[in-house]
C-alpha cells in the first residue's frame, strides 16, 4: 500500500499508486516527481500529522492524480 502523505527532505509530499507530487515552497507551486526514489526517502506522515506540520498548502494541479 502507498502512503498518501510524507515529508520529504522537509518539503511536503502527497503520493497514490502512480504519482507523487512536491510542494516546492520557494516556487509556491506542486511539482510532480518519481513516485519510487521520493518514497525511498520520504517519512511517511498521517494525514492528521501532515497537515499539523505543512498546515494549508495550495490545492494539488488539476492533473494530479490523473494517471491510471
């Protein structure tokens, strides 16, 4: 089973079977990245934590979670 939300190297990360995507804060925006190497290295966080620790982030791009 694939998390569906993680921290990675500090940056906030949401993920499902075939995507994960990054909020790169310096930019503002999500940026879609490899599901395998980010997961590697991501601490997996509850949904709860997640948003306790990233609070209110922009809404993931309209393509997120698109793939199949």
């Amino acid at each position: 089973m694939t998390p569906k939300y993680a921290s990675y190297d500090g940056y906030p990360a949401r993920f499902n079977r075939y995507e994960a995507w990054i909020f790169v804060r310096a930019n503002k925006h999500w940026r879609r990245t490899d599901v395998a190497s980010t997961l590697h290295e991501a601490a997996v966080l509850t949904e709860t934590q997640f948003h306790h620790t990233f609070g209110h982030l922009p809404p993931l791009p309209p393509n997120a979670f698109t793939a199949a």
